[in-house]
C-alpha cells in the first residue's frame, strides 16, 4: 500500500518561494506517473502539474505554468514541486497523487494535504 505524506507548505508573502516534497513508502514509485493538484475552500480541485515516469516529461496548469517545477527523485522515491513567484490565488491545500494515467488529470490515490498560504 503506498503511503503519500506531503510536507513543505507555510505561510509566504506574495513573490516568495516553497518547495514541496512528498516522499513515499513505495518500491513501485518509479512505476507510476504523478501529480500535484490543489485545492482551495469553495473550490473545484485543480491539477496543477504532473510528471512522467522517468521524470523527462512534464505538464503545468496554465495558472501555474513559468512559476512551478516538477521534479522527482526515483532513487529516492520522492516528489517534489518548486514554487516560485506565488501569488495569493495560488492559496490552497496541496496534494500529491499517482495518476492513473500519465497524460490527464486522473487521480487514483493523493496524500492528506500540505497548506500553502500566500499573502
């Protein structure tokens, strides 16, 4: 069973800088195309940026495109996305999810949640 547990969120002023991270449990990590998606009170969930299995390829929400970097670490079974230049919209609960398939928004599993708060 593959655990998600994300970590790095906080409080930042507009134009400041986050870098989340979501380590998992899992040995098939490498296996699995994933995402970041968010989601703020009131709000429809949002992909915001997904990457493929050999992390070579990737794909930003256009709200988010320039500003955002998705990584991942297969060694270390562990993703990661750069937030740069956030801005108070960008405020919301931050998850990261396996995808069932790597070219769309299709959420087969996502962690609890890091809260972002941009200011």
């Amino acid at each position: 069973d593959v655990q998600l547990v994300e970590s790095g969120g906080g409080s930042v002023q507009a134009g400041g800088s986050l870098r989340l991270s979501c380590p998992t449990s899992s040995s098939t990590f490498s296996s699995y195309c994933m995402g970041w998606l968010r989601q703020a009170p009131g709000k429809a969930r949002e992909g915001v940026a997904r990457i493929s299995i050999d992390g070579t390829s990737s794909f930003y929400a256009d709200s988010v495109k320039g500003r955002f970097t998705i990584t991942r670490d297969n060694a270390e079974q562990t993703l990661y996305l750069q937030m740069s230049s956030l801005r108070p919209e960008d405020t919301a609960m931050y998850h990261c999810t396996i995808l069932s398939y790597c070219d769309s928004w299709s959420y087969a599993r996502w962690g609890p949640g890091t809260q972002v708060t941009v200011s």
